[in-house]
C-alpha cells in the first residue's frame, strides 16, 4: 500500500530493460542508493537486537517463510502510447501524489489482473517506465474500466536524476510506504537467467512486525504500524550474511537472488506478508518456470540477514513537503 493503516499482452506492452543510455544504470543513474555495493559494509551496532526483535514478534510474513512474490508488472510506453487522465480515489494523497496524465500502453496489466480493471481488488500498481521522456510513473490502487480510470496514489519519477537522500520529499509517500520507487528493487527473470541482479531488492514485512510510526533513510515515509521499540522501521536496509552457505539453495536461480542480497541487499518498502518481491515473466523474455520458484529461498531465516544502518529513525508525521519534479 501507498500508505496502509492497521488493517491493511500486447505488442505495446512489453517489461523493460533500462537503457543506460537513458538512465544510466538500472532505470536511474549510478549513485542511486539501491545500485550501491554494500558487501564491505559493517553492520550497524543495534542489528543483533533488531534481528531478535523481529524473531520474537513471528519473523517473515506468511508464516514466517521467506517467499517470493511474482505479480508485480514493469510496462514501457513510447512515443505512441496515449496518455490518460484519472479520476483520484481516496487512495490518492495531496502534496504526496502526482495528478498528471499517465502512459497506459495498450495490452498492459495491473499487478495480480490479467488486464487493467483491478477486479481482484488488491494493491493493483500500475507501472510505466517511459524512457523517451525520462519518466518512471508507479501508481497505486490503479482501476481502468472503459473509459473510466480510477487512480490512487501516482508517483511520477525524473529517471535522469539521483535523488536525494529527501527522494521525492520528506514525510511524503510514493506507490509504496516507503516513498520508494518500485520498479529499480523488482528483479526479473531475465536477469536471473543471465545470473546477475546488479541491485538491492525490495521486501515488505506485516505491520504488526514494523517499528510504529517511524522510518529510516532512504525512505521518506512510513505509517502507523504496530511494531515494538526494536522491530526494523520502514526503510531498513538488510543483508544476508556473507557467511550463508550458497551451495545449500536448491538452484542456481536461488543463488542469484542470494548473491544480490549479498552485495545489494533489500530494503523495506511496504506492508504485507510475502517477503521478497520479483516481476512477473508475463513480458519478459525468459520465464521463472524451471528458473525459480516462489519458495526456493525458504531456507532463509531472519537470523541469516544483519542490518545496514543508515540514519536514526525519523518520527512519521504525514507533514510531506514536496520536492519539485525537474523538467
């Protein structure tokens, strides 16, 4: 979710593989935080008592099972998809979100739906990376019926920039809590397949298992969870250990992921229950059937990852002051 509370195939549409020429690394420039090298860097002094601290609140979601989710789309729009305005919904956040027009490339789907109408009524992000204007646009709570298009939350990312350590601005949410893009922390299969994720992945933990009402850099935002004083905040950065036995996964897919945790680790970005977050093979050219599976990284416990520090933790306010998207 954008901002949960307590409770909470056409010719056209096609996943993309970022041009460097346009953003310079994995769709934004070298320097981004989640294309850093973090394999030397030592864990932050409080990561013994937080690991312990999410162990004793029940560990990953999903009882507790370090899982992987596949639902999530990457779309690429150019110079001829139209751009569509939509209706705000109430999961539409003002100064947070962007009501600007959006690319929607014909034959494209909503994360989990098998076209644009958010039937299943789940998170339904709608991502569009459009590298002829430099764009990535990720929404939230996207419903497109018809001529009918409803839309919550919309964050429209300058893809030639590195953002500041602000992001889009501070106290301000994206079309994750976290006030991350999305898209740069999904690794795909075709990256898989070629045996390297050459970034930090995303992953999401149930609100219950959240530090309440705080967050950490890089993120500029989280929500009201229920976490107890020592559970990891939004925007907390692991690792897995570089001890980690590799050769005890059961594939060399699983192994990919692994050394990408390694190296770049995961950050938090949401709430939920399956940890670990990929895109779907719908558009992509290889498949995850026979590469890997939603629970090949199951041997993976919470006691297996130490905590990157980045900043004290900052208390939420929802006060977003917004900075300017460049021309």
């Amino acid at each position: 979710d954008a901002r949960p509370t307590d409770a909470q195939a056409g010719e056209d549409a096609r996943v993309t593989e970022p041009d460097a020429g346009t953003a310079g690394g994995h769709y934004f420039p070298a320097g981004s935080f989640f294309l850093e090298d973090v394999s030397d860097a030592p864990a932050a002094d409080y990561s013994d008592d937080m690991i312990a601290a999410l162990r004793a609140a029940g560990g990953w979601g999903n009882r507790d099972r370090f899982q992987i989710d596949f639902s999530l789309e990457v779309l690429q729009a150019d110079a001829s998809t139209e751009k569509r305005a939509f209706e705000r919904t109430s999961a539409f956040y003002d100064p947070d979100c962007d009501h600007v027009p959006m690319p929607v490339p014909m034959g494209g789907n909503l994360e989990g739906e098998s076209g644009y109408a958010c039937e299943r009524d789940g998170d339904c992000h709608l991502i569009v990376f459009s590298p002829l204007e430099r764009r990535l646009y990720e929404m939230w709570r996207a419903d497109i019926r018809g001529d009918v298009f409803q839309g919550g939350c919309l964050a429209v990312w300058d893809t030639s920039r590195v953002y500041p350590e602000t992001g889009r601005g501070e106290q301000c949410t994206s079309a994750d809590a976290a006030g991350f893009p999305i898209a740069p922390l999904l690794f795909t299969a075709d990256e898989v397949a070629a045996g390297e994720i050459a970034h930090a992945i995303r992953f999401i933990l149930p609100n219950d298992r959240v530090r309440a009402s705080r967050y950490v850099r890089p993120a500029t935002h989280g929500t009201r969870t229920r976490g107890g004083p020592d559970t990891p905040p939004y925007g907390v950065h692991f690792r897995l250990r570089a001890d980690f036995p590799l050769d005890s996964l059961p594939n060399e897919g699983a192994r990919t992921v692994a050394r990408a945790l390694q190296r770049y680790g995961m950050y938090h970005a949401d709430g939920g229950n399956i940890a670990l977050t990929a895109q779907s093979d719908r558009h992509t050219t290889a498949s995850w059937d026979g590469l890997l599976g939603p629970h090949d990284l199951r041997m993976l416990q919470v006691e297996d990852f130490e905590v990157i520090h980045h900043s004290d933790p900052i208390e939420v306010t929802f006060d977003c002051r917004r900075e300017p998207l460049t021309e």
